[in-house]
C-alpha cells in the first residue's frame, strides 16, 4: 500500500461536523425564542465613565480657558480661595461669572474605564498566580516528604494527599471559609488562596514524587558513590532531571487551578465567575456572558498551554 | 587497604530472604588489583556496592584504611568519597557536561574551587583520552566514551581504590578495548582496584589476584596463572569452561 499524506478530505470533514454542531444549537436556540442581547456585552470589558467635576466651595467662575478638548476652569471662592478644574470641553455647564454653590458641577471628565469582567479576570489570575507559587513551594516539599525514609514525615504526607485528593474542592473551600476562616478570624481572599494552594499543592506533590521516583537509580548512586550527601543528590542531580520531566504535568495542574479558582465565587470572592453571576442578575444575558466567560477561561488557558509548549522546547536542548 | 571479614548480605524481597553475600572474607593490599569473577546472581555487584556503603550489609565488617563501615560513627560520605566506583550503565549526569559531571563533586565534596577542579578534570580527561569533548553532554558520547568520562569523574576525586561493576559489559564489543586499556593504564600506575568482569583476557593480563564467587561465597582464589591453568573447586572449572 502507498502511504499517502492527503490531509484534506478529512478537515473537511472535521469543518463539515463542526458546521452541522453549530446549525443544531443554532436552531435548538431558535426553538426556544431566545432574546439575545449581544450588544450589552461590551460595556462590562470596557466603559466610557464620565465623572462629574464639582466646587468644593460657594464662589464664582472666574476664568474659563479652552484649549482643544480640555478646558481649563478657575474658581474662586469667597473668602479668595482659588481652585482650578480641568474637564472636557463639550461637558462644559458653567460660564465665566457665574455664582455657584458648593456641590455645583463644573462639568465632566470622560475616562475609558475596565468593566467587572475585566476586573473579574484580574482577580482570577492574580489569585491563581498567587496560588500557583505556594502549591508549588507545599508539592514540591510534600513530594520530598512522600519519599522520605523517615515514617513520619511521609506519614503525614500521606495524609496530606490523600484528605485533599479524596474530598471535593468545593466543600474544601467552604471548610476553609466557614471553619478555618472564623476559627483563626482569616479575610476570604485568605481563604479562597489557603484552600486552592491546599489543593494544587497536593496534585503537585503526587507529580514531584512520581518525577523523582522516575529518574533511574543509577543517578543518586553516582553522586552518593562520589561522596555528595544525600542533600546535594537532591538538589545537584536528581531535581533538576525531575523538574524536567514534570514540566508538563506540572503546568497542566497550574493551568486546572485557573479553572478550579471558579469555585472561590462561592464565597463571595469576585473573580470573573462571580462577577458574570453579578452581570447577569442586572443584564438578563444569561447565554452571551456565559458564553463569553468561557471563551475568557478558554483564552487564558490555551496562551498558556502555547507559552509552556515552547518553553518545553527550549529546555529540550541538553538532549 | 581493604578487609573484608564474614560479610553477610541479606535481601529480604517478595521472592523470599535471599543472602546474596554469604560470609565472604578477603583482603586488599595498596596497589593491588583484584579481579571478581563468577555467574550471574552469585553476588559480585552487592559485594562490591557493600565496600563503598551503597548496599548495608547485614552481618561482618568491612574496613577501609583501618575505618569500620559497619561503626554506626561512621561518615559514609567520607569514605565513599575516598573509594571511585565505575558502574555498568556509566551513570553519567545527562544534565551536565562532561566538564561539569568531573568538577560537580570535587567542588561540592572537596570543595576545590572551580579553577582547580577545571584543571584536575581536563587533566584526567586528557588521560582518558576524551579533552576534546568537555563542553557536550554525555548524551553526544559514544558508550566506550562515556564510560572512560566515568572512570575519569571517579579519579577526579583522588581516591585511594576504584571498584568496577562489570564496566565493559554494556558496551559495542568494538569500545570494549578501549576502556580496558585505560583500566590497565591504572593498574600500571598503581591504583588499587576492585574488578568485577567477565574480561578473562584482562584479569589474566592485570590481575594479582583473582576471586571466584558462587551462591554469595568466596569459592577459590588464586593468582590468575593458577586460577586460569589450574583450578581445584569444580564449580571454577565449569565455570571456566563456559567462558574461556
Ligand atoms: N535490591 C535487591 N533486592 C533483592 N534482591 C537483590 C537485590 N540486588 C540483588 N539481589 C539478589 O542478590 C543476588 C546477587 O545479585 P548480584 O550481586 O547482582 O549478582 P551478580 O552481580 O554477581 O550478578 C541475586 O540473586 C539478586 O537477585
Ligand atoms: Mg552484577
């Protein structure tokens, strides 16, 4: 037989499933007379905000100078106080000689402003980030611990591991909240970042172990055998060719906790979960936001799997 | 140098309690080679892992320069930084390069700075005859190559004997010499040695003394012109005639 590479046939056919997948939702969505709201969408990534310019005294409007789109406005209070706010030219509500009275809008400054989606995704990024580093810190030493000739160290990361990997992240979260967090008087942000280190760091220490128990024998019995301590293994020689090997694993479990941070929303964290819940309830867009915070999830997480992909790369060069 | 006396090697595995080293006793002069040959599974390689602490032995003494590794006092870091062990698979650091695999333990454990411990590696791998690959990784070598960088990594610690685990026994039968020659360049220069092989050519040529173990013990020793010509126990001369 000749092996042929004619690749065509079957993307057509993939484009051609993916079509028909689209045209039944699409119909299925018809069916149910679906009101979509497309266009208050956007506002939540990106406001115009127009923030009124007030006198902060009684007194009048002494000059006014415009120059292109801002203009200058000096006021003067009765007692000679002088104050002088900028605000954009056509918001302009006062003219030169005017009284006006404490609280008195001068006019407007507009501003392009993030909307809570955005603010939202902030939150889940900085919260994944910061717990990224901890897991790592607790796995990388729990993996260490799970080897450890010592029976109580690896007892009680035995335990560790398997309480986190044994009960659901949700009801974590909650203990952490509920107990933890009034027990030891701790802000939720606390709470949502203690539990989801918790968690990660328990996957991570499995894939630290299963990286070090993965490098041959002969490797710690060279360095032992040259007289390096058991430390100096470690650190020299067995790590840096496990780290290697648990790149991809690794990074696949940073990448679920973006996804698993969802479940701090729970408890009232305002991460992009929470604040589409929060959008909903005063847009009514149920599909458009839902839709749009997975395509958000989805985009985080596939730049991430690109970066991790050529980072692999690269470290592949020694051999 | 080395005393070895009634050491007991006992694994206790799911196959049941095996004594891979039944009582063996013998003695290592300075500059002596000794050649350990036997079957497969007749405990050659724990014996050997036994001298520099890699394997624990259950019973008996081994004692190294006048120190007792089965002293609870001591420094196993200290004494396997003092005897080179040469292993089947090289064991080289495949995250470092050759360079590198020769100064990591002179620095850490010696604690020799980078300049000497550069010098001391290009000085050895002159001797072994690989200077011109010290910036590749051992991925890059040739198996005769990789194992000459091992024997080089072990002597860049000054130790006072070298144990070889069957070092030519996973290699191209076309590198199996030149990795003998540098063992028998060694041997001429006065290093101690502790040959585990199934080279005959080689313990005939090098050997002071060569030791025959089967099932754990210490069968019959002797020099090689007597052990190769002439042996007494049946168990050598099946032995013999399987290999020779
Ligand atoms: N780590 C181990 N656990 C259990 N049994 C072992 C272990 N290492 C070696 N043995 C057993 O000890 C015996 C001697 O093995 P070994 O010293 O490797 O022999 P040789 O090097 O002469 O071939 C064999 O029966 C082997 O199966
Ligand atoms: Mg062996």
């Amino acid at each position: 037989m000749i092996a042929t590479n004619k690749t065509w046939p079957w993307k057509l056919l993939l484009v051609a499933i993916l079509l028909v997948m689209a045209a039944g939702t699409w119909g299925a969505v018809q069916k149910i007379e679906y009101q979509w709201r497309w266009y208050r969408v956007p506002q939540y990534f990106l406001y115009h905000a127009e923030d009124a310019q007030k006198i902060a005294f009684d007194g009048i409007v002494q000059t006014i100078k415009t120059s292109g789109d801002v203009t200058e406005v000096v006021l003067v209070s009765e007692n000679a106080e002088k104050l002088t706010v900028s605000i954009d030219t056509d918001t302009l509500q006062v003219s030169e000689g005017e009284d006006l009275f404490e609280g008195d809008t001068v006019g407007f400054v507009r501003q392009w402003r993030l909307g809570p989606l955005m603010m939202g995704l902030w939150t889940t990024l900085w919260l994944s980030a910061i717990s990224s580093v901890f897991a790592l810190v607790l796995g990388l030493l729990t993996g260490l611990a799970r080897i450890s000739k010592n029976f109580t160290v690896r007892g009680l990361a035995t335990i560790y591991v398997e309480c986190i990997r044994g009960t659901p992240l949700l009801v974590q979260i909650f203990l952490a909240y509920f107990f933890l967090g009034t027990v030891f008087d701790l802000s939720r942000n606390v709470c949502g970042i203690g539990a989801l280190s918790l968690f990660a760091g328990a996957y991570v220490a499995e894939i630290v172990r299963a990286g070090i128990q993965a490098i041959p024998k002969g490797q710690g019995e060279a360095a032992r055998s040259l007289g390096m301590n058991s430390f100096q293994t470690m650190v020299e020689v067995i790590l840096p060719q496990a780290l290697k090997k648990i790149l991809p694993p690794l990074s696949g479990q940073f990448i679920s906790l973006i996804k698993d941070s969802s479940l701090v929303s729970v408890i009232a964290i305002t991460d992009l979960t929470k604040s589409g819940r929060e959008i909903i309830t005063s847009t009514f867009a149920t599909f458009e936001i839902w839709l749009v915070i997975a395509v958000m999830y989805l985009l985080v997480t596939s730049i991430l799997s690109q970066i991790v992909y050529y980072m692999e790369r690269r470290f592949a060069i020694s051999d | 140098m080395i005393k070895a006396e009634n050491v007991v090697k006992i694994f206790n595995s799911h196959a049941g309690i095996i004594r891979a080293v039944d009582g063996v006793s013998t003695e290592v002069a300075k500059g002596e080679v000794v050649v350990v040959i036997g079957p497969s599974g007749s405990g050659k390689s724990t014996f050997l892992r036994c001298i520099n602490g890699l394997e624990a032995f259950t019973e008996g003494h081994i004692l190294i320069d006048g120190v007792d590794l089965a002293d609870k006092k001591t420094n196993i870091n200290k004494v396997r930084a003092e005897v080179g062990m040469v292993f089947q698979q090289f064991n080289l650091f495949p995250h470092k390069t050759v360079l590198e695999n020769l100064t990591l333990a002179q620095r850490k454990v010696r604690r020799r700075s980078r300049k000497v411990a550069e010098e001391k590696a290009y000085a050895l791998l002159k001797k072994v005859g690989i200077h011109d690959k010290a910036g590749e990784y051992p991925s890059r070598l040739s198996g005769g190559q990789q194992q000459r960088v091992a024997i080089a990594r072990a002597l860049a610690m000054d130790p006072k004997v070298m144990l070889f685990d069957e070092p030519t026994s996973a290699l191209d039968p076309e590198m199996v010499g030149e990795v003998l020659d540098v063992m028998k360049q060694l041997a001429r220069e006065g290093m101690t040695m502790i040959v585990v092989t199934h080279e005959m050519g080689f313990a005939r040529e090098v050997a002071d003394r060569v030791i025959f173990m089967d099932e754990g013990k210490v069968v019959e020793v002797g020099t090689p012109e007597h052990f190769f010509t002439n042996p007494k126990e049946d168990r050598a001369k099946l032995f013999l005639k399987q290999v020779l």
